[in-house]
C-alpha cells in the first residue's frame, strides 16, 4: 500500500511538474488566495465591515500579483514602497470622488504615469501597476474622506499579509525555482520520448495523431528549456555553473528533437522534412513498416522505453540503471549499432545522443556520479563532458541602442492608453455615472503586455468574451449564495485561485474567472443587481473599443510593422548564430554561441507572440494565416538547425570525431547571405536582390582534397543542408526572388 501510494505521489508531482512548470501558476495562485484569507483573517475579528474587507483583500491581490522581481531583497523594497504609494492613491480617488473633472483629469493622468513608470524596469511597473489598482480599489468600494483611516488600517493589513504570505507561507527562492524547473524538463523530455514510442508504434491511421503528439511535446520542451535559461543566472551560484547548466539544457532539447525527426524518417517513404516537425498540422508523411526484421523494432522499442526511464531515474544509480545506462551510450559507437537499414541506425544513434545528453544535464546539476559500473563507451563519453565543460567561457554581451522619444514602446504605449481612457471616461460616464471606471480598466489592461493594435484587438475581444460568460456565472453564483457572507468569500478565494491559475494559459478564462468574483463582491456590497453585470459588459466593450481605436490612431504600431520588425530581428540572430557556428566549424576563433542561440530563440518567441493577431481563429485574412503559421515554422525550423550547428561547433575542441574543415565557410557562405538578403527585403520592399540558389552543401566539399581536412561529420552537413533549404523555403512566402543556378 506505501508503495502504491508513493508511486501514485510520483506520478501526481511528475503530472504537475509536467502542466505547470516551476509550479509558477501554482504558487501565483496559492500566495494571492493565501493573502487575502490572511487578510480576512485579520479584519474580520477586528470588527471590519464589508466594505474594509473587500478593500483589504483587494489591496493584498494587488500587492501581490504586481510584485514582478526575482530576487527577495529586491521584492521587499518594492512592497515596502508599493504601500505608500497605496495609501496616496486610495486617499486621492477618496477626495477626487465627488469633484468629477478633477476626478477624470487625474485618473487620466495616473494612468499615463502608471504605463510611463514601465521604463524604469520591474519596479516601476509594479508601483505603476499597485497605484492605478488602489485608486480603481477606492472607487469600487466608493471610499469616502470619513473612511479613510479605516480603508487605511485595511490597506496596511492587505500588504502585510502579503509580505508574510510571500516570505514565510509560500516562499520562492531562484535557486528552488530551478530545481521544480528541473524536474519539469526531465518530466517533459521523458512524455516526448513517450510520445515517440507512439510515433514507432503507429498505424497508417493513427500517424497523423502520433505525430501531433510528438510536435506538441517537442514545443513544450522547448519552452521548458527557455524558462530554465530565464531562470539560470539567479538559481545557480556562480555564472560559469549557468552556462554550464545552459549547454547541457540545449545539448538535450537537441538531442530529443533530433531522434524524433531520425525516427519520423526511418519510418517514413522518403526522408522526412524537418518543418513537418515545425508546422501545425501539417500532414505525417506516408508511414510504413520500420524496414528490418521485426527483433530490430522490438530492441527499438525496449531501448526507447529504457531512455524513457533514464530520464526519470532519480537518486543512485544501482547495477541495473548502470547497464542500461551503459548500453543505451554504447550506440555511439558504430560497432555496437545493431545490424539495420542507415535510417534505422540513425535512430539509434540519436538515442545514444540523447542518453549522452541527459548523463552530462545530470553531472551538470548534481555533479559527480559513481563511475564504478562504467563502460568504455560511457567512461569516454565522461570523458568529452568533462573536456567540454572545462572550455565553457564567459563572454560580456553588448547592450543594444534603446529607442527614445516617441518611438520608446513605454512612452508610445503611455500615450495611446492616456488617449484610449480619455475616450472610455467619456463614453463611461454616459452609460454610468457610478461604474464608468469598468471602461478605462478595460482599456488599461488590453494595452498591458500588447505591442500593435492586432494584439490589442484580440485581446479586447477575449476579454469581452470572458466577461459575457462570467456575467451568466455571477448571476447563478449571486443566486447560489443569497446572504451568506463567508459562503461568498470562499467562493470569491475558489475563483481567484482559478483566475491566476488560469492565466498564463487563457486570457479569456481569467476574464470569466474575474467577473463571476466580481458579481460575488457585489453581492457582498449590496450593490448586486442583474442590470450591474449586464453593464459590466457595455462598459467592457467600451473600454475594448476605446483601447483599439486609440492603437489605431495614436502613434499606431500596425501588426504588419510590428512583425516585420520581429522577423528582421528573427533573422538576424539567425544570420549571427549560423555564421558564428560556421566560422567555429571552420576553423575560426571561438565565440559566445550559447548567448547567440539564446538570443534567437528570444527573438522568436517575440516573433511568434505577435503573429497570433493573424493566427487567430477569428481572422477573416485565411491565406494570411497560412503564410504567418508558415513563415513561423520554417523559422523554428531554421532555428532548431542553428542551434544544432553551434552546440556542435562547441564541441570542436573535445569531440574525436569532429574537426574544423576550412572549406565550410565558403560552402555555407550563401546560406548565410540568403537569410541577409531576406532580411533586407523585409526590411525594404524597394530592394529586389534575388537569394541564390545552387548545388547543394555536400556537393561542394566532395572534392579531392578532402583528406587533407578534419572530417566533418555527417550530422554538420545534415543541418548544413536543411538550413539551407529552409532559408530557401521561406523566399516564396516573402515575395523574395529566386535566382536560379547557372549550368
């Protein structure tokens, strides 16, 4: 029975890691509902009416959602000056209720303040963000002049809770956030290898659903692997350890990747494009038999089930883990490949590569491992981690030169959102004298983490949505509770908990979330009516429509520009990181590509954010929306290529059986100008420069001379090549023209 239930705990903590990595959403929820109980708490035996404890528990939310630093010293200083700046705020919406141009004229004017404090980094968001919050605070629970040494007691209750709620209830150091992230890695790396045993063991009619599944999972590794890189230089103790951890997260999300595109090709007709493993549902292409006799796909399988359960081994190794271990790093070698088509072999090595990659993620965050049931193939594998480790070097990084003026997106976005509540105050106050600040919050929040007036337009959208079915939730909830104050407070923490859980995962859900607690908080006022929701909605499309007509007038960001600016960016990284890795892999000086591919990976992230305006289920533009999810993919792909060649360019100096080739410079230097070219053309529709197209990579070093060289392996020319066709895939899509080769 322990045993039954400690493996039931495993799989409930593996499941959890998995959903929620770093358990982020968990702890956001968990502190903000642990706040505001602390809160009520507090208040409620002190005698506090309802109105001081809305306040108290809205004021701790706002305290402790708006708190954005990583570091907890940085975290108490911002609270502790996030209080008086509460306390100023709640005061002045208090006096300026009842003079309403003054009133409208400074809510106008602390929200400009509030969006222009982004600027100054975390800390000036969250001020901004904690004294727009508390002035909404007064007016929602229409604190008057009288009350204010009330609301203030409640005010300073609302952050204490927070702080000891932070610090001591649910504390979150850097270094155990890594740890959770960590673990969600290896949870996600292990459902990928899941995912490709689905893949080996598919019918021609499940194919397509296997390979969704892989491509899911290969993304949300993917993103794993970017949070622990976020999160590297505050968790781990030196910045050497970080860029060590760094190289081995990569060298693994590589090698996971890499044996799931080896395995889609050994299945498959013909070879398998890496942009099927890129683009949402495109089509698997067609699936056979694994070719072989049927034991080389049954010791396929039991080896991919034995990295599904290196993977998750934690704790020592005992004799059995070793011998696995052992065997599964053996397939580095050619000796030990068993006796199978190329593709099939491929596979098998990419499981060795995989096997290498988890052993040294292993030594990387727990350090020495117990050799003694070592292999030769795994001593020499130790061997190359070690070299490797030891020729990892810091490099400083160059600042790049900020915006100013207008063009600074603080400013910009400052103004817009300054222009868009002026609007929404206006048409606010003729639909409600007493609610029109639904309007600007509106406003306001649609303008929060958007950049171009497409982002702002389905984020309007989805807010609205979120609160016409959260208006119907309020109505039946209100009805559930009637009179019952504490039934509606746990109801009011149940539905914060589920708004913060939810966020990071669906905006719409947390606008469901928010305005059925609102119709609860209203009950609890005695200002619950079924007409107040109902203009909940009219002042939310409002406040939706105001933000997009203010983006769209005001200093507008078209999504166009927007993500045209990204995809040069996109493809500049992309130009950096493949040249560097070529030059490394020539022979050339070494650099900092473990900063490079971190930045392109950035950058598309930011890339693939702004296109979901044109992504977007709703979007009536069709083929736009095959062109962006297109262009997207073949980047991803271009980029899982680069990042390919540069950690193998690392591995120069270690690696038996990679050397510098001189001759990869002049074969890859045409890649490296098509993705230039491109950029340039993106950039400016007035150049016409054509990309150049010709024989391919392998073709060009297949010259007499050869032995003179290092030999470059198989792998460098594989992603040589897909990059180069890749670069050459996303011309048609950008209108770049192609010149043809010359006989």
């Amino acid at each position: 029975m322990k045993a039954a239930g400690r493996r039931s705990g495993t799989r409930l903590r593996d499941h959890l890691a998995a959903s929620d990595p770093g358990l982020l959403r968990l702890t956001a929820g968990l502190r903000t509902v642990g706040a505001i109980a602390l809160t009520l708490a507090v208040l409620a035996p002190a005698g506090a009416d309802i109105t001081h404890l809305v306040a108290g528990a809205m004021t701790s939310m706002a305290a402790t959602f708006s708190i954005r630093e990583r570091r907890r010293g940085a975290q108490a200083v911002t609270l502790a000056l996030g209080l008086p700046v509460a306390l100023v705020s709640l005061s002045l919406g208090a006096l300026l209720s009842r003079r309403v141009v003054v009133g409208d004229v400074f809510s106008v004017a602390l929200i400009f303040c509030a969006v222009y404090g982004r600027r100054f980094g975390d800390r000036g968001t969250t001020l901004g963000l904690v004294g727009f919050q508390l002035y909404f605070v007064s007016l929602f629970v229409g604190a008057t002049p009288e009350q204010l040494p009330g609301f203030w007691a409640a005010i300073a209750v609302g952050f204490a809770s927070s702080a000891v709620v932070r610090f001591a209830v649910v504390p979150v150091t850097p270094t155990g956030l890594l740890v959770r992230l960590r673990q969600a890695f290896r949870v996600r790396l292990a459902r990928l290898v899941s995912a490709q045993i689905a893949l080996l063991d598919a019918g021609p009619d499940e194919a397509d659903k296997a390979l969704e599944e892989v491509r899911e999972r290969t993304a949300r590794l993917h993103e794993t692997a970017l949070m622990i890189q976020s999160w590297l230089e505050e968790g781990t103790p030196d910045e050497p350890t970080a860029r060590l951890v760094q190289r081995r997260v990569a060298d693994a999300e590589i090698a996971s990747e890499r044996l799931g595109l080896s395995l889609l090709s050994a299945r498959s007709a013909e070879r398998a494009d890496t942009l099927t493993l890129h683009l949402p549902g495109a089509p698997a292409p067609e699936v056979g038999r694994l070719p072989g006799p049927e034991e080389v796909t049954a010791l396929l399988r039991r080896d991919l089930r034995a990295l599904r359960a290196l993977v998750l081994r934690t704790g020592s190794a005992g004799a059995g883990v070793a011998q696995m271990r052992n065997r599964l790093l053996g397939y580095r070698d050619e000796e030990n490949l068993p006796a199978a088509s190329a593709p099939v072999r491929d596979v098998f090595r990419g499981i060795g590569e995989v096997a290498r990659a988890v052993m040294g993620l292993r030594i990387a965050l727990d350090g020495p491992q117990d050799e003694s049931d070592d292999s030769p193939a795994t001593a020499r594998s130790r061997e190359e981690l070690d070299a490797e480790d030891a020729a990892i070097d810091a490099e400083e990084a160059e600042e790049a030169e900020e915006p100013k003026g207008l063009q600074r997106p603080t400013t910009r976005a400052a103004v817009q959102v300054s222009v868009g509540s002026t609007l929404a105050i206006v048409g606010g106050e003729l639909l409600s004298t007493d609610r029109w600040y639904w309007a600007v919050l509106t406003c306001w929040i649609v303008f929060i983490n958007t950049a171009s007036t497409g982002e702002i337009l389905v984020k309007g959208y989805r807010r609205l949505l979120g609160t016409v079915f959260g208006v119907v939730a309020g109505i039946l909830l209100a009805g559930l509770v009637g009179g019952n104050t504490v039934l509606a407070f746990v109801l009011v923490l149940l539905l914060i908990f589920a708004m913060f859980y939810t966020a990071p995962l669906s905006y719409t859900l947390m606008s469901f979330f928010v305005t059925a607690m609102l119709g609860l908080l209203y009950t609890l006022l005695h200002t619950y009516s079924w007409e107040v929701l109902v203009l909940r909605v009219e002042e939310t499309a409002l406040g939706a429509v105001c933000g997009v007509v203010a983006a769209a007038l005001v200093l507008p960001v078209r999504t166009d520009r927007r993500t045209n600016e990204l995809l040069v960016t996109v493809l500049e990284r992309l130009s950096d990181v493949s040249e560097a890795a070529v030059t490394q892999l020539s022979g050339g000086p070494a650099e900092d590509l473990l900063d490079k591919a971190r930045e392109l990976d950035q950058a598309l992230g930011d890339l693939r954010s702004a296109t979901k305006p044109l992504t977007h289920p709703v979007t009536p533009l069709r083929a736009r929306r095959t062109t962006a999810r297109y262009v997207v993919a073949l980047l991803e792909t271009c980029a899982y290529h680069a990042r390919a060649l540069a950690a193998t360019a690392e591995l120069l100096p270690t690696h038996p059986s990679i050397a510098a080739d001189p001759r990869l410079r002049g074969a890859a230097g045409r890649t490296v100008r098509n993705i230039r070219t491109i950029a340039t053309r993106v950039a400016d529709d007035e150049v016409t420069a054509p990309i150049e197209t010709g024989p391919s990579i392998a073709s060009l070093l297949a010259d007499d001379d050869a032995s003179r060289y290092g030999r470059v392996t198989g792998r460098v020319l594989r992603h040589l090549e897909r990059l180069d066709e890749a670069v050459v895939g996303l011309a048609r899509p950008l209108d770049v023209p192609v010149k043809a080769p010359e006989h």
